[in-house]
C-alpha cells in the first residue's frame, strides 16, 4: 500500500482545520418572528426546521472532520478502516 506523502497530508489538514473554524464561526438565526398572521407563523416554522437540520448536518460535519484530524495525528489517516 502506498503512502501520502506528508506535503499532501498537511495540504488535507489545512482544509480541514479550515472548515472546521467556518463550522464553528457559524450561526444560525434561532430568533425566528412567527407573529403576525397564519402565513407568517408557517414560514418562521419553515425556517426554524431548516436551521436545525443545517445545525444537525454542521455538527455531523464536524465531528468528520474531528475524526479525520485525529487519523491525521495518529498517523492513520488515508488507511481503509476495513
């Protein structure tokens, strides 16, 4: 099995410490109006489900990327775990 070179795997690193501070920089407006009429109370219920599955899929993308960082830094990150 070949190796990545270390050039390679600290250029995937970088990446990835990258998006790991986007992911944690962002935030989602959790203050939703839903006063006002029917319609008003529908869309701000719309929005509230669409930020929390934005911040369940953020946090799925976060803990990968943890885990893809600690490959890194034990040295196994690029072996197939099967």
């Amino acid at each position: 099995m070949k190796k990545m070179s270390k050039k390679v795997v600290d250029k995937i690193k970088d990446t990835l410490i990258n998006q790991k501070r986007e992911l944690q920089t962002k935030s989602y407006n959790n203050d939703i109006d839903i006063d006002g009429d029917e319609t008003d109370e529908i869309q701000g219920k719309l929005i509230a489900i669409v930020n929390s599955k934005l911040s369940l899929r953020d946090k799925e993308k976060l803990q990968s990327i943890e885990n893809a960082l600690k490959k890194i830094e034990d040295k196994t990150f690029g072996i197939c775990e099967e």
